[in-house]
C-alpha cells in the first residue's frame, strides 16, 4: 500500500504541470480578501531533495523542472513559477524541490489557512518536519502560522468530509492520490462527488497520471459526471505512448470551479512547456471546459 515515493520523480513533467495550474489557482484565490483554506488530501513530505538518491536514481527532474529552469522568454505563468523555485532555492543551483503544500505556504496569506493529510509513515515524518521549518523566520517562530498550517497522518478522503464547508466558505481542494492501487480513480471521484454535495462552491483540482490502463483511460469522464459545475479538463504530453504500455509521459489536471481566465492563461503556457520539455512529435496538450 505505500510502496509509492514521490521523492523519485519529484521536479518530473507531471510536477512542472501540476505545480503551474496550482499557482495560479491559488493566485487567483488572493484576489478576494476573504480568507480560504487549501486542503491537500495527499500532501506527500511538502519538499524534496533534487542531488538526493531517490531524484538522481530516476533523473526525472533533468527532463523536467531542471530542463525548464535553463529555457529563455518564458510566459507570464511559468516566470512566476520559476520565481517561486528561486525563493526556494536562493542559490545558482534548484536542489530542493517544493511540492504542493511547500508551494501553498509560500504563496497563501495570514488569514487563510492549510490543512494537510498524508498516510505513508516517512512522508508523513518529514512532512511534519518540514512544516515545522516553514513555521521559522530568520530562526524566530511565527506563532500565526501554527494555527494556520495543521498536518494530520490520517487518510485524505474520508478526512476531506470533516473540513466542508469552510468557515470562509472559500476553499481550494487539491485530490492528488499516487494511483497505485486501482480503487485511487473510483475514491477520487466518490471524494468529489460527496465534497462538492457539502460545498458545492468550492474549488477542486484533481491531478491523475495519464496512462494506458482501464481505469486511466475513463477517469476524466467519471468525473465530468460527477461534477455538477463548471469544469476545466487539462492534459499535458511530451512524448508518445509507449506501445506496451509503460511509462510515464503524460498527465492530466481536472478543475471543478474554475477560476476566470485559467484556461486563457494557460492556452499561453501549456504550448511553451511542449517546445520545452516535449522529447518526440508526440508531445501535446489539450484544454477542454464543460458544465455539468
């Protein structure tokens, strides 16, 4: 059950991907003043380590966020990404990574708030450990961000009931499960289903890996059925499918709720991410919006 490590593929395509969309959703929350949560039900350790042996085993980050940090002129979403890995990493060198929780404490305001859940014993570990780092600056505590950053080792979906709707009524719900067990795709839509009963004004994102396998290849229409609302489906390809069927060259983001303009914005960026990370002819996006 928790075979899975993000650590090996962090900084991947998939990462550069996901992470672009989740900045921009979350800088599209700022713009009201009323406070919001960020939920994260799979929030893996928050940040990872780029020279560490898991990221240079793989060396998914050098066909990734390595390989895009180098590239010239980029669009407005991607300079501000690379902007954020830079605060990150104030050196000439990317060595750490920051994963989606990592990025929402960078970005999200005193009054909003951060809850994080993550299974796996190690993640979880130093997931703790790096929220307690984030909670320090210029190594004096800052009380406020106690409250506003709470990490629970507790399962993500079943967990994600308890917090909707919000006391701001405004939140953003990352659903970002490994998929390595087939029941992932039908729980991340059932967890969709019932949030959006209790919330239905809230914004979810949810990230899957696009792959040959069944379940894959039909999560994006279970989840336009389940949602009732006005959706945005995003997929990002570098390379070909492998015939047999393995490998990781693509991966999808599904937006329930979208924020205004996400889709414009990111008809400017996704094709700068193909001529830069694409390997082969195969590489590709789509933008797709509906209602439910």
């Amino acid at each position: 059950m928790f075979s899975y490590r993000h650590a090996f593929h962090a900084g991947n395509h998939a990462d550069v991907f996901k992470h672009i969309v989740l900045q921009q959703v979350l800088l599209y929350m700022e713009q009201k003043e009323t406070p919001f949560y960020y939920i994260d039900t799979h929030a893996g350790a928050g940040a990872y380590p780029l020279t560490g042996t898991m990221s240079e085993k793989s060396g998914e980050a050098k066909l990734g966020v390595l390989r895009l940090s180098s590239a010239q002129h980029p669009p407005m979403a991607v300079a501000q990404y690379l902007e954020l890995l830079r605060a990150v990493n104030p050196g000439s060198r990317l060595t750490v990574y920051p994963g989606s929780p990592y990025i929402a404490q960078l970005l999200l305001r005193p009054q909003d708030r951060i809850r994080l859940f993550e299974m796996h014993p190690s993640d979880y570990q130093a997931l703790q450990g790096n929220v307690q780092q984030w909670s320090k600056f210029k190594g004096a505590p800052r009380p406020e961000r106690g409250k506003r950053i709470m990490v629970a080792r507790s399962d993500g979906f079943a967990s994600l009931k308890s917090l909707l709707p919000p006391p701001s009524r405004r939140a953003l719900v990352l659903i970002d499960p490994p998929y390595e067990v087939k029941r992932d795709y039908r729980m991340a839509v059932d967890a969709l289903s019932d949030a959006l009963r209790r919330f239905p004004t809230g914004v979810y994102a949810i990230w899957y890996p696009v792959l040959q396998r069944l379940e894959s290849r039909r999560f994006a229409g279970w989840l336009k059925e389940a949602a009732d609302k006005e959706w945005l489906h995003l997929t990002f390809r570098v390379a070909s499918p492998v015939p047999d069927g393995t490998g990781f060259t693509a991966s999808g983001m599904f937006i329930v709720n979208p924020p205004w303009k996400l889709a414009d914005t990111l008809r400017d960026t996704l094709p700068y991410l193909v001529k830069v990370l694409g390997r082969d002819e195969g590489a590709d996006f789509t933008v797709e919006s509906g209602v439910g």
